[in-house]
C-alpha cells in the first residue's frame, strides 16, 4: 500500500514538472522580457563621458544664435541645442505607401499621392524637408510604439518593473528629459499619451481611443485645438495624435473611401499647419527654429491589422521639415536616400530612419540629455536637417566653401554621437549587471571591444583633432572623424542587433519544442488515468459520459482558437456547464432520481452566468476589444434603498448559512478528533469574516467595533493565522497519525474550509454568495454522480470508479467561478485590492501570494482541494477504501488532462496568432492566466494527492 | 410499481401503433403542411410587415409562432392518444396550456444556458420561446395529453415506437439541438447583425427542426419498411 502511494504522488509530481519545463521553455520563445531600470539621465553625468564637455571651440562664440532659450550664461546639457521647438504630428497606423510617392511602389494604389504638400515639400526643397521610412521595432501596438519612441527602447510585452498595474512609463524617457529640462509640452489626440505620462503635460486635450468605429472625434478634437495653439508661445513641443487612418483600417481596411477620405483631410490639415509655421519662420517669429515631425507609430496590412512584425505593420514614414531654410547637407557616406522621378518628373527621395533612434535624434536636436535607456543613435540625416548652419550670418560663406560647413556639421556630429555611445554603453552594462536575463558574456565582451576600440581612437586623436581648430588640413582631418563615426555606427549596429535578438524576436524552436512537450505529457497523463492497479483498472470502450466528456473538452480547447470566444470565455463555458446540465436532467428524468438536484444544478448555473454577465461589463469597461452593452441591466435603479440594503445584508446572511451548513457537517460525521477541531476553527474565521464585513455597514451599528479591536486590519490578520495553523495541523496530522485516514470526507471539509476562509474574505462580500452557490452546485455534481449509467449493474465493472462528466462538470464550474468572481485574463482584471487586505504596506511576496489566492481561490484552490468530495460516500468497508483511493487518484489525474488540454490549445492558439493584431492585448495575457493556473493546479494536485491519498 | 409500468408500456405502445398510427405518406403531408407554414409565416412577414428576423426579431417571431402554432395543433390532435377517452377540442385546449409551459421551460433553459436577460431582451425571448414551444412541446401535449409514461419514454429515454413518435420527438430534439448549434457564432466578432440574440438561434432551431422532420422520415422509409420486411419473413 505504501508504496502504491509513493507511486502516485511521484507520478503527480512528475507531471507537474514536465508541465513546468515545456511551459518554460514556450514562455522563453515566445514571452520576451525586458527589465525596466529606475534610472535617470541628467546634465552633469555628460561630465563623466570622455567626450567634449564644451562645445567644439571654434563655432562657441555662435552658439547663442538660433535660441532664444538658450543663452551663454545657461550651461550646456549633452548637445547644443539646434532646434527650439518641435511639432510632432502623429498620424495612428501610417502605411510608408501613404506618404511616399507612387514611384517607388510596383503599382499605384487608390490610397497613394493623397498627402501630396508632404511630396511637394520633399521633392522642392530636399535640404530642409525630407521624408523618411521609418521602420518600427515589433510589438507593433500604439501603446508599445509609444513607450518605444520616447524611452529609445524595445519595449516588450513584460517590461518586469512595470508599475502595479498602470501603464505609466516609469523608465526614463524623452518626454521625461523634456519636462527635467524646463520644456513645455502640449499634448492633444489619442488618451493613451495622457496614460503613459499622466503629469507631464502641461495642457492636454486627450479624446478616447478605444471606440475603433469613431474616425472623426479624436482628429476633430485634435484639429480644433491644433491651429490655435501654433500661433501660441507657451509650448516648446507639441504633439499631436491623430487615430482617424488607423480606426479606418480597422473598419473598413485601407482600400476603402473612408481611408482616402481620412487621407485628403489630413492633406488639407497639414497644408495649413505648414502654411502656419512657414509664415511665422521669419527671423525673430514664432517659428524662426522650429521642426515639424509627421510620422506614424506603425504600419498596417492591407486589412487594418497591425501588432504583429510583418514587413506592412513595421514600415511606417517619417516626414520631417526644418523652417530654417539652410541646411547642412551631409557627407554622401551618411546619405541613405533612394532616389526616383514623380509623375511629373520631379526628383523625389526617400530616405531610411529606424524609430528606435527617434529619441535619441530629437534629444541631440533639443540639446536635453538622452534618455537613460536608449539604445538608438542619433541619425545623421534627421539631424542634420535640424542642424542648419550654426551661425545664420554666414551662410555666404557655405555658399563658397560648402567643405568647411561639411567639416563643421562633422565635427558636431561626431561629439554628439561620442556622448551617444558613451550613453548606450552605459545603459548596456548597468542593464546586465542588474537584469536577472541579461545578455550573455559573449554578446557582452565583443560589445564592450568595439566600444572600446572606438572610445580608444578617440581620446587618442580625435580629440585632439577637434580642440586643436587650426591644425592639419581639412581633409584630412574629416576623413579620420569620418572613420571615428563609422567605428561608433558599427558599435551601435551591433548591439541594436543583440537587443533585438533579445527582445523582440520569437523563437519559433523554443516555442515548438515547449508545445510538443506539453502534447507529449498530454498523452502520457491520459495514460496515467488508466494505467496502475489491475485490478480497479478500466480498459473497456468509451462509454456515453466518456465521449460527451471528449466532446464538451474538445468543444473548449478548440473555442481558443478564436479571439471572440476568448473575450467571452466565461459565456462559454457557462453554455457548456449548463449544457451538461441538461443533459444531466434529462438522465435523472429518465432515472426518475436526482430531479431535484438537476433543477437546483442549472439553478445555480443561471445565477453564475447572471454574476459572469456583470464581470463581462466590467471587463467591457477597460478593455479596448470589447463594447459594452448593459443588456443585464434590469429595470431596478441601482441607489434603491431596498437594494442597497440587500446588497448589504447578503453577504453576511450568507456567511452564517456557511457556518450552520459546516455545522450540521460536523456534528453529523462521528467524532474524528483533530479533522474536527480544524473545522471549528473554521467556524471561527467564518464568524469574525462575518463580523467584519457587518461592521464595514452601518446597518447594525457595529462602526465601534473596529475601533474596540484595534484597526480594520486585524480581523483579516487574525482569519490568515487561523488558516496558517489549520493548514499546519492538517500536514502534521497526515504525517504522524497515518491510521486515522480512513474518513475521507471529513478530511476534505476540513481542508477546504481552512482554505475557503481566507478566500472569501479576499473576495470581499460577493465571495460569501459564490461559495455558496459553489458549494450548492458541487453537492448537485456529486449527488447527480452516475446518473447517466445504465444500471447500477452495469457501472460496477465499467468505468465503475470514474466518472469523467462529474469531473468535467467540476473543471467547468470552477471556470465559471473565475469569471463570475468578476475576474478575466487581463492584467487589469486583477484585484490589486485584495492584495491590501489586512495590511497597509506593501511586502511584494505576502501581497503577490495574497493576490494569487484572491485570483485562483474559487477556480484552482478550492476546485482542487475539493475534488474528494464528489465521490459519493456509500460503503466503508476497508476493500472499498482502496477501491476508492484508486478512483480519487484517476480523478485528479482527469482533472489534470482536462486543465492541460485548455492551456495546450491557448499554448496552440498563441502560436498560430503570434502576429495577430490582438497578440499582446490579448492572447498573451490569456496565455500568462493559463500557464500560472496550470502550473498551480500541478502543484495542488501534487500536495492534495500526498494529503489524500 | 415501476417495474409494471415498464412491463406494460410496450404493450401500450404497440396497441397505439395501431389504431393511431400515420404511414410515411401521411407524415410527409404532415412535414409539408407544417414547412409551409413556416414558409407562410415569413411569407407574411416580408410582404404584409416588411420585416424579417434581422430588422424586427420580436414582430416576425410572433407572426412565425402564431401561424404554426393553429396549423400544428389541427394537425397534431387527429393523432392524439386514447381519442375515445378525449375529444379532438379537448387535444387542441391541452396543447394550448403545452405551449404557454414549453414555452416557460425553452425560456429557462434558455437563461441557463446564457441567453441574455434584460427588459429589452424580454419579448425577443418570449417570442423566441413560443416558437421554440411550437417545435418541441406543443406536438407532445396535441398526442400524449398529461400521459406522463409517454413523456418519458420519447424525451427522456429516447425510445420513440411508431411513426407518430418519431414524427414528435426528431424535429423536437432537432430543433433543441440546431438552437444549441445555432448560439455557437454569437460571440463572434463578425458584427452582423444575425449574430443577435435570437437570430442565429432562430435559424439553428428552425435548421434543426427541418433536419430532424427528414431524419424522421428518412427512419419511417427505410428502418420501418425494412423491420416490415423482417418480420414479414
């Protein structure tokens, strides 16, 4: 016997470890992580850097030229500030094709041409305008984009440090170094801006996104304000979001008249923004230095989707234009344009950009210090269109002798990649010093030998070069800068190249290997059901329960398939509760027992799916894929006194039917010692739950009571102590009094009211109910047991000991309580209240275990613990003790399959649509909730399988 | 006790098969009168009303329910049991009270298993109920009365005998079945507007309700005629 015993727990176990590995290994393809640093760039640490502190001697006598912010006196931060102010306008899901001519593509499209000022301005002036292909780094979502843009990073899906729960960028970013730096910034269009930086704006006009169907308000609310505010000068930087082109790729896709329509207004838009800044560009007007910036976050199919890294979604455009008339042109080694004729015949040029250097590019403009986490370097191309001549007065001089103003943008330019590299370099090594994955130590000594390499040349002689103006001859003196900036643009190649490897590609290895793993433990567990003790083993056909439990499961996991059916998970596994709850009605019906039961059964299942549809709503509320629709809604009004009342009232009515339910439990089992007195206690914890909430309401005049007891925060802390030394009893009565194990009932209730507890007093007042209406529900599942068999006769040899519909009806129902507890698979589904409960600080492990419990409590917790209690309690002959000890085992092994096969499918699911347009918005998030839960569930299983069995 | 009613149900079933039964010819009359009428039902509603199931569930659910419902219980009460024990009048007020209770039921059913409630819902569901009655329970009550043992055995054991049986518990539990197939493209985000309750559902049921009347048929035909021929020889 021992041995048996030994063997299934080591099975239990074995399973949970396989689970763990292949889960592991999928999440390292596919679940990229990125650690978020706390730190902060300012002024003075460019001091550190090996660079020039000043600026380059010989052009400081005009550095006081084009500000009129900056000034001697002001200290310089990293870079001379070339440009005072920047429009940025951000046009949402900007294909490269809308913006770039025709010409460049194999054919010309309905969409194209249509922001044609853009065109004109490129092609006319290709010195102070220019139009970009921007390329964006994959998630190819808004939010991310826009964290991506202004922290210069590669944000991935889990940027661990990330704070609880809102989406504030808490890394050090551009706007941030904005706001350090004294600028002043408007905001106007999409709320997510508003999201990511919720104090840094001094004016914002944001207008909600998520309504996909409304093209115009966002770009209307934007427009409105928009043109009032050009000719305003309390604004360094402005930025404009405008969501029209992506809602109408969403909707109606971009070959639509919507789209093109959207296109012609922006056109009209942009005329006048352009006509605005072009007639305050006169010396000492409003807009004498100011950069105009249109770009999109990223691209879109044809279809309107983007999120995924296919060559549409990541291939958006930059459009950036100088109103200073005179720019640098660059040396061609530094030129990436590609140029074609127009229609009209004109020359028109593309060149390329990548986002990632975006922030970087328009700090060095600004003259602000680089955001701490930036990895992108300073474009030249982009910076030099800001960077015009330094000194407006001698633009004559560039006329004759365009070499020298060459050599002064060169030599700018290689000081301001200097502190660049010396930037990235420090953030790459503070990163893997601090990042539990960090790169490797190969990645990290060929990194560090290039920058040092460049970094050695440069003290060695550049610098020596660049102090010392009136040196060697010119061209000579370029070309060795020329090689300092190609040493420094190969430094940042490669590590751009090993942090994308790192964050933002999937391996499809990993991930496949992690999949067939988990299929491979699939089979072997649904071996395991069968497989052990001859004697009780089963190995006939499947019969009627066993195929419609096959059929119910498979309806699930393929329902995953579908983001639809995952938005509404809880619905549908509510159809399928009830569903075999008709089917078991129509058994008992047909048995002419258990009628009662079944009725009460689906019941219960309506009040479920009533306390799933109001999750729903409240899921609707934030989440950017669904529309709310409060159909629920009867016709009551919410602030009625007499509901008010009941709302209160219930939850405690309900916690005393719980103590007088366990009471009858324990006063009818015979006396069994300590199993008894653990569920007393419960008893207890019930109670002071009950006392609690009834002093939270002023109802029954308790309000005192708190302050008697000393704090609200010591009732919770007294309920978890209780439940801790219940726990601890029960484990230490298993392991020293082994005889006494023969009840098993009441040592289930005993295990599931010690944990029950403290689940519903993170619940808070709806947890009272669903336990309630659980427990009802499981007592119908075990009453309802068998009912399908054909005769009593006929179930003693087939599948006598297992019935796999009671265990399916089991998995679902705890699935409906997960939902109708008002929870979903989304980060901001969770309860960071509950976390709170009982105690006012944070401590990340006790609140991170507090939340977990608050999460899985009704669904995984107490489903697993409680499992024992659907085999139905008939003999107690010691023969039938280890019959059923064999079945309890089967039991949760079919427990096990059932969770393994739905995260399979999520697992299956995540990988086919890894480049869906919801991939981060929603199926990872679905896949993170099932791989925790299913990794809790081996664990439970594995400890209840050492206290069962 | 139920011992003897299961020893004697055979015996009664056979004696009904007798006197009551309907030939196959007959139950495909029966199927067409009842598919036109349905035909009917959405006949009226497009020419005299205008609407259909999308623009106005509630307006053409009532007109395809209460064209039925007449053709069904005229129908259905010349095959009622017993007709020496109760009069034709008699079949056709009981099925009155089935389809108000078949409609509860289908309605119950229906929240259990997720319909949506809400008072702009109610009449949606009601007129979805009484239809969904007219295809399950209103036949039923037209034949077997209060006749608990014949419930029984055609709904819940699923044992029909004689055509007749057939003729009610196929499209019954085919209609029952193609609404649970029917609520499958709901949540969908297609954003069609059949995907509202109860459209789909409606055109699950009715799909169901078809496929069972030829199933059924199909049994009379071929089944029947051979078990003829089997106990011929």
């Amino acid at each position: 016997m021992e041995t048996r015993l030994n063997k299934k727990n080591w099975i239990a176990l074995g399973f949970l470890l396989i689970h763990s590995v292949a889960i592991l290994i999928f999440t390292r393809g596919f679940l990229l992580t990125r650690t978020e640093l706390p730190f902060h760039s300012t002024c003075s640490d460019a001091s550190l850097s090996p660079c020039l502190s000043s600026p380059v001697p010989n052009h400081d006598s005009n550095s006081d030229s084009g500000s009129g912010h900056f000034n001697q006196s002001q200290p310089k931060c990293w870079t001379k500030p070339v440009v005072d102010r920047v429009v940025i306008i951000v046009l949402d899901a900007l294909r490269i094709d809308f913006v770039a001519p025709s010409a460049f593509f194999p054919e010309p499209k309905p969409w194209m041409d249509k922001l044609t000022i853009l065109q004109k301005l490129a092609s006319a002036n290709d010195s102070s305008a220019k139009i970009f292909k921007a390329f964006a780094d994959p998630p190819t979502t808004s939010l991310q984009r826009l964290k991506g843009l202004t922290t210069g990073g590669l944000p991935t899906f889990i940027d661990v440090g990330n704070s609880f729960g809102a989406p504030a960028i808490v890394e050090d970013n551009f706007i941030n170094q904005l706001v350090r730096n004294g600028k002043r910034l408007v905001m106007m269009g999409d709320d997510t801006w508003t999201q990511l930086f919720p104090n840094q704006f001094q004016k914002s006009y944001p207008f909600p996104s998520f309504n996909v169907k409304d093209l115009d308000t966002v770009d209307n609310g934007c427009i409105e304000h928009l043109f009032p505010t050009l000719y305003e000068d309390d604004w360094d930087i402005l930025i404009a979001h405008f969501l029209g082109v992506d809602h109408a790729g969403h909707i109606y896709g971009v070959d639509s008249i919507p789209m093109v329509n959207k296109l012609e207004q922006y056109n009209t838009v942009l005329e006048k923004v352009i006509d605005i800044l072009e007639s305050q560009a006169g010396p000492g007007g409003l807009h004498e230095s100011t950069m105009l910036i249109v770009m999109g976050d990223h691209g879109q199919t044809l279809n309107g989707d983007h999120g995924g890294g296919t060559a549409e979604e990541v291939e958006t455009t930059m459009f950036a234009m100088s109103t200073k008339k005179h720019t640098t042109s660059i040396p061609p080694e530094f030129d990436t344009a590609s140029c074609k004729q127009n229609s009209a015949g004109k020359q028109i040029c593309v060149s390329y950009i990548e986002q990632l250097d975006f922030a970087a590019t328009l700090s060095a403009l600004l003259g602000i210090s680089f955001p701490f986490g930036s990895i992108g370097h300073v474009n030249p191309e982009l910076y030099a269109l800001g960077s015009s001549s330094w000194n407006l007065d001698n633009f004559e001089l560039r006329n004759f002798g365009s070499q020298s103003a060459v050599k002064e943008w060169v030599e700018n330019y290689v000081n301001v990649l200097c502190v660049n590299a010396w930037q990235v370099k420090r953030y790459i090594d503070v990163y893997s010093n601090s990042s539990v994955v960090g790169f490797s130590s190969d990645d990290m000594s060929r990194i560090s030998d290039l920058y040092s390499a460049a970094e050695q040349n440069w003290s060695k002689s550049v610098k020596h070069l660049l102090m010392d103006s009136n040196g060697d001859e010119d061209s000579t003196k370029i070309s060795a800068l020329k090689e300092q900036i190609a040493a420094y643009l190969s430094f940042f190649s490669s590590l751009v190249e090993l942090a994308r490897s790192k964050w933002t590609e999937f391996n499809l290895n990993l991930m496949i290997t992690g999949f067939a793993m988990l299929v491979i433990s699939l089979i072997l567990q649904s071996l395991a059901i069968f497989h052990g003790d001859k004697p009780y083993a089963v190995n006939s056909g499947l019969s009627t329960g066993a195929a419609f439990t096959l059929f119910i499961v498979l309806v699930r996991a393929c329902s995953f398939l579908s983001n639809s059916y995952i938005l509404e998970e809880g619905k549908v596994a509510n159809f399928l509760l009830a569903t075999t709850g008709l089917i078991k009605l129509r058994y008992s019906v047909m048995r002419k027992t258990m009628r009662k039961e079944a009725v009460i059964f689906l019941a219960m299942v309506s009040v479920l799916r009533v306390s799933i549809d109001i999750g729903l709503t409240k899921q609707a509320a934030t989440s950017q894929f669904m529309s709310s629709s409060p159909s629920w809604m009867l016709g009551i009004a919410p602030d009625h006194p007499a509901l008010t009342y009941a709302v209160e009232i219930a939850p405690i009515l309900s916690v005393v039917i719980l103590i007088c339910v366990l009471y009858r439990v324990i006063a009818k089992t015979p006396n069994e010692g300590l199993w008894k007195y653990v569920s007393v206690c419960s008893m207890i914890s019930y109670f002071l739950i009950a006392l609690l909430w009834s002093s939270e309401t002023n109802i029954f005049g308790l309000d005192g009571l708190l302050h008697v007891i000393g704090g609200r925060n010591r009732i919770p802390q007294t309920v978890y102590i209780i439940g801790l030394v219940q726990l601890f009893l029960l484990a230490s009565a298993r392991m020293f009094c082994a005889g006494n194990d023969k009840n098993w009932a009441i040592r289930t209730v005993a295990l599931v009211s010690a944990c029950s507890s403290p689940v519903i007093l993170l619940s808070r007042k709806q947890g009272s109910m669903l336990a309630l209406a659980y427990l009802l529900a499981g007592f119908c599942i075990m009453r309802m047991e068998g009912v399908e068999r054909r005769t009593k006769s006929d179930g003693q040899n087939k599948f006598s000991k297992l019935n796999p519909l009671s265990v399916l009806q089991w998995t679902l129902l705890s699935i409906c309580m997960f939902f109708a507890s008002g929870h979903w698979c989304a980060f901001d589904g969770l309860r960071y209240g509950a976390a709170f409960v009982g105690f006012d600080e944070f401590v990340l492990i006790r609140q991170a275990v507090l939340l977990t419990i608050e999460t899985f409590g009704f669904s995984i917790i107490l489903s697993v613990f409680g499992l024992p209690l659907l085999i139905p309690i008939h003999s107690q002959t010691p023969q039938a003790h280890g019959e059923k000890r064999y079945q309890l085992f089967q039991m949760y092994m079919l427990y096990g399959v059932i969770s393994a096969t739905t995260v399979t499918a999520t697992i299956l699911c995540v990988t086919i649509h890894r480049r869906h347009l919801m991939v981060w918005g929603l199926f990872a998030p679905k896949f993170v909730f099932d791989v925790v839960g299913l990794i809790l569930t081996d664990l439970l299983i594995c400890l209840a399988s050492a206290y069962y069995l | 006790m139920k011992e003897a009613t299961k020893k004697k149900k055979p015996v009664t079933s056979i004696g009904v098969c007798s006197d009551a039964s309907i030939s196959a010819s007959g139950a495909s009359f029966v199927y067409l009168i009842t598919g036109l009428s349905l035909a009917v039902g959405f006949w009226v509603a497009r020419n005299k009303f205008s609407v259909d199931l999308v623009s106005n569930p509630s307006l053409t659910l009532c007109l395809l329910w209460s064209i039925e419902f007449p053709i069904v219980i005229f129908v259905y009460s010349f095959f009622r049991r017993s007709p020496e024990k109760f009069s034709y009048f008699r079949a056709l007020g009981r099925s009155i009270i089935g389809l108000f209770s078949g409609a509860f039921m289908n309605a119950l059913g229906a929240i259990a298993l997720g319909a949506p409630i809400g008072t702009q819902y109610l009449p949606k569901t009601i007129h979805w109920s009484f239809l969904m009655s007219v295809f399950t329970f209103v036949p039923a009550t037209a034949v077997f009365g209060a006749s608990w043992t014949d419930w029984h055995r055609v709904f819940a054991s699923m044992k029909p005998s004689g055509n007749i049986e057939y003729m009610i518990f196929s499209p019954a539990y085919g209609a029952i079945i193609g609404g649970w197939f029917g609520a499958w493209p709901m949540p969908l985000d297609w954003e069609r507007p059949w995907q509202e309750w109860p459209i789909c559902v409606c055109y699950g049921a009715i799909g169901g309700y078809i496929a069972g009347q030829i199933v059924s048929l199909s049994v009379m035909f071929f089944l029947r005629k051979h078990n003829k021929n089997l106990k011929l020889a």
